[in-house]
C-alpha cells in the first residue's frame, strides 16, 4: 500500500480535535469523522499502523492480521510537533506543491519541507 499524505493529515487534526485525555477510539468510529468520511478503512487503518510506527500516535493494537483492533490514544509530542508544522492551510499547500515535484517523499521530509515553508514566512531563511 502506498501511504497517503492527505490521510495523514487528516488522521492527525482528527485525532487532535476529537479524542480527548485518556480516551480511545477506535479506527472504524474515527473513519466516521468528517475528514475521513471519504477514505476506504483500509487506508485508514494502514495510515494509522504507519502513524504508530512513526511514533506520531500512541495506538494499540490487538487481535490477528485477520481480525486486528486499532484503537487511538493520542498524539504524541512527535505527533503533535509533525501536525503544528502542517496543521494550516496554506501551508500544507505549499509543501504538498514542493514535494509533489519529487514525485513521492517519505513523512520526515514532509515534515523538513513544512518546517521550510514555515520558516521562509517567518523570514528566517
């Protein structure tokens, strides 16, 4: 499977906004938020193993490949570092329109090309 940037994003302001302290939710009542609603749970649920690997979600997962449980805890401060830098609009924009140059860039070099857009409107490069 391929990894979906979009997906990401949205899994992120998702869990961001909708899970509070100490809550879990799982993936199939996550897919049902408004940022979701159009994914395939598949897709979901990949982005959201790839999310944990990343170590920008604390997630637990149980059950076998055939019948696995993915239930959201939070964001962790790698997460919710990942999402500040992509959280707005104009410049999520402006990096997917950077790396889309490349074809395709794995999740740290989203976060190196936002943290770039970021700091050029901030005047610091």
């Amino acid at each position: 499977m391929k990894l979906n940037h979009e997906i990401v994003r949205n899994v992120l302001l998702t869990v961001e906004e909708h899970i509070g302290d100490r809550q879990k939710v799982d993936v199939n009542a996550l897919a049902k938020y408004p940022l979701l609603k159009e994914y395939d749970i598949q897709d979901i649920n990949y982005t959201v193993r790839k999310l944990k690997e990343a170590n920008f979600l604390n997630v637990t997962i149980t059950g076998s490949k055939q019948m696995e449980w993915i239930e959201i805890e939070s964001l962790t401060f790698q997460g919710h570092e990942f999402l500040e830098n992509i959280k707005g609009s104009k410049v999520w924009s402006e990096t997917k329109n950077k790396v889309a140059k490349l074809g395709s860039a794995s999740l740290t070099i989203l976060a190196d090309v936002a943290s770039t857009v970021i700091k050029k409107h901030l005047n610091l490069e």
